[in-house]
C-alpha cells in the first residue's frame, strides 16, 4: 500500500494515512456493514467487494453503497488479491472463520465484536493474528471520541489524583418488549452472553482504556425481563448489574441493559480520583463534565488545553457534534495508518477483544455461581 502525508480525520499535520489506497472487502451487508463501509469511504479508500447472506443481499449493498462489485462467496472475496483488509461485519458464530480465512489469506481483519462466542476462540484468532503478523482490529469505536480520550489524558496526568471509584453504564430499549426478536437472542449465533457481549463490552473497554487500570475480579447477577421472544424461549440475558475492583485498588460498578425504556445509546463512565472526578456520556460526546471539591466545569472540544490526542481527533468545528460515525471513520484511518506501519496510539486491536471475552466468561460465571470470580481464574492463556 502506498502511503502520503495528509491530514487525517482527526486534523492533525502530521498523520500518516493512506489516500485511495486502502481496499476493502465487507462482509455482511447489515446496519454495521454499512457504517463500516461509509467509513472506508470517508478515509478515501474503496470497498473493492462485498459479500452478504445472500447473493441478492450483496448486490443491493453494492449499488445502494458504491462497492466494487458482490460476490455470492465470501471466501472468494476475502482470496481476492485486490483486497488488503477485510471488515468482518456478521453474526458473531461467523467472526471467527472469516476472520481466520482472511488471516490465513493473508489479509489485514477489522473484526466486529465480540471478537469470538468464546474466550478459547478468541485467543485462538488473537494468536493468529500475532502469527501472520497481520494487523486485526476491534471497533471498540468509543475510544475515538475526543472527550474519552482527553479523560485518558487527564489520567494519565494525575489531574483527578489516584482513582478510587468507577460507576456507570450502558443501557438500551431495543429488546424491551416480548415481539422485538433478533439473531443477537440465539445463543447458537450471538453466543452465550447477549447484553454484556454486546454492550458490556464496549462498558468495560471504556473503563480499562480511560483508567489505564484492569479489572481483576467481578461479581455480577444476569435478568431477563422476557423469557420468551417471538414464539421462543430466551436463555441469554436482557440485562447485568456488576460490581468489580481493578489491580490499582479501584471498586465500581455497572448496570448494562437492552430492556430499559427511554434509553437509546446511553453509555455513560464516570471516575473519581482523591483530586477529581470525570465523567463521559456517550449520548453527549461533545464535552467532559469534571467535577472538584472547589468546583465544578464543563471541558468542550475546542478547550485551547485539549490534550494532543483529543485534538487529533476533534476533526469538524465545535457546533458541529461528532457522533458514532465520525468514531468509525477515525478508527479506519487509524488502522489505514497501523497497515502502512504506523502505530496509532489507542487502536484496539485482538488482543483487546480477546480480554473483553474473558472479562465475560467471568461475569457469566459469577452469576451462574452466585459468587466473585476472579478474571485470572478465566484468563488461562
């Protein structure tokens, strides 16, 4: 891949990206192909190719979406020497052989998540990655908004003092009622864990790339609200509440649900520190609440102290909100940038899908056993 000097998404002069030279497959012709594929676009790169459930499903993206052309075969999508990174964009029992194919061929992966229905699949396909020295992205896609990564920076920097407590969210209303029925239900396709694999995840992954801390043991109780959707029984959970403590002495808690009415996209992280708190809300990306005994202020995007990271990624005039999309579009550029062998800083990758599905092994097995687990008893890699 040819690489130049341009300025990238997040507006800064010195990024490297890549300008009409990053060629994607997209597999699966969904709402999440479609970001995918717009991402793509929005970097300056083409989707070559597109693949879906059906053939009739692939061509109707490729005219609607500019793809270079459909294909009925995924795999022969993802063999094809015109493609260097393909976007696995399926249900989640299909991540792991099409990503294992397309790093088998050779490819680079941008793999929805989960990453894998299991911890053992998931380390399996991170080792593989490792092995062909390819690069293999997660959209864990909130990270690149720059208010979460200026409460990173502000962290790192010891601005909030030693954190001591995390608290928050992720709640939803997609699934609140017995008729809404999706394959995310089937534990068959979505995997054992639905609201926490899903959304939780994302939770978790906030928590440790804001903190820079891990958890290390976690307590959790799993609900439903419908134990039968559409005609069928349910075994995965609608909702999670989760109490957990991290390695540098942090105790918190989450409640994730897809059944809380009123509630669309609400992530919300709030962390206190002995100097500070800071707190992120996903549905209000535009500023960082920050909170002190003396006082309390509002950090906007255009703050002249952003942190260098932040304002990397701040790329349109404060007044224009940047939301989900923008997210996407920067997490393609930074894996255009990784490709060509750069090193864009908070790119999360295998590795970090690998451990969102210990951390939800541990908390299907802390509610299943009624217990705290401790994410090392998971972790056996």
């Amino acid at each position: 891949m040819s690489v130049s000097k341009v300025t990238s998404i997040g507006g800064g002069s010195d990024a490297t990206t890549t300008t009409n030279a990053y060629r994607a497959a997209v597999i699966g012709t969904g709402f999440m192909g479609r970001v995918h594929g717009h991402a793509v676009r929005a970097h300056g790169g083409a989707v070559v190719g597109v693949a879906g459930s059906s053939p009739e499903k692939a061509e109707a993206f490729r005219v609607a979406h500019g793809a270079g052309r459909a294909h009925a075969d995924a795999l022969d999508l993802i063999r094809s020497d015109d493609v260097d990174v393909v976007h696995v964009c399926v249900p989640n029992h299909l991540h792991a052989p099409l990503s294992l194919a397309a790093l088998d061929a050779g490819k680079h992966v941008v793999c929805e998540k989960p990453l894998a229905t299991d911890a053992a699949t998931a380390r399996e396909m991170t080792a593989a990655a490792e092995a062909a020295e390819r690069v293999a992205v997660v959209p864990f896609a909130y990270r690149f908004h720059p208010m979460a990564r200026e409460a990173r920076a502000l962290v790192a920097a010891g601005a909030i003092g030693r954190v001591g407590l995390a608290h928050g969210g992720y709640l939803q209303d997609w699934l609140l009622y017995p008729r809404e029925d999706n394959w995310r239900v089937d534990p068959a396709i979505g995997g054992p864990t639905r609201a926490f694999g899903d959304i939780g995840s994302h939770w978790c992954d906030m928590l440790e790339f804001v903190t820079g801390d891990r958890i290390t043991s976690v307590s959790a109780q799993t609900g439903r609200f419908n134990d039968v959707r559409d005609g069928r029984p349910v075994a995965t959970e609608d909702l999670v509440t989760l109490q957990f403590t991290t390695a540098g002495g942090t105790i918190g808690s989450a409640v994730i649900s897809q059944v809380s009415p009123g509630r669309k996209n609400s992530l919300v992280l709030e962390v206190s520190g002995t100097e500070g708190s800071l707190r992120f809300d996903q549905e209000r990306p535009e500023t960082l609440w920050a909170g002190g005994r003396g006082r309390t202020a509002i950090i906007s995007r255009d703050s002249p102290d952003l942190s260098a990271d932040a304002a990397r990624l701040s790329g349109l005039p404060v007044g224009h909100p940047q939301g989900y999309q923008d997210c996407f579009n920067a997490l393609v550029a930074d894996t255009a940038d990784a490709v060509a062998g750069g090193a864009p800083e908070g790119l999360p990758v295998f590795a970090d899908g690998l451990r969102a599905a210990i951390i939800a092994e541990a908390v299907l097995l802390s509610a299943r056993e009624h217990r705290w687990v401790d994410i090392a008893e998971v972790d056996r890699g």
